[in-house]
C-alpha cells in the first residue's frame, strides 16, 4: 500500500495517528501508529492534496 502522509496526532486517550491518503481511496484515513508494520519510505514524489501538518520542529496536534 501506498499512503502519503499528511498529519500526525495524538488523540485524547493517548494514541498516536498518522493521517494518509492511501492510494486508490476517496480520502484520507487515519492509521494507528501502534498497528503499523513493515514501514518503508518510498521514493516517489507526490503532489498534497491538502495542507501537510508534519513538521520536524512542531509538535503533535491533539484531536478530539
């Protein structure tokens, strides 16, 4: 699978998500950081859709 990513965030009871839009999908969905395996970085440049929210000075945005 395929998944820019496009925020990271912590939720009120502590999990870590990372919001992607997996290629082939309607829009972005939400991954548990916990549940990822095999994670590689891929090569391939891609256009955001939306406004990125990951930054490697900022911090992690709460959701609700």
């Amino acid at each position: 699978m395929v998944a820019p990513p496009y925020s990271l965030r912590r939720t009120k009871n502590g999990n870590l998500l990372l919001y992607a839009w997996e290629t082939g999908s309607k829009s972005i969905k939400a991954f548990s950081v916990s549940e990822i395996l095999d994670l590689r970085v891929g090569s391939t440049p891609f256009v955001p859709r939306y406004r990125m929210e990951l930054s490697l000075a900022g911090g992690i945005a709460r959701t609700t």
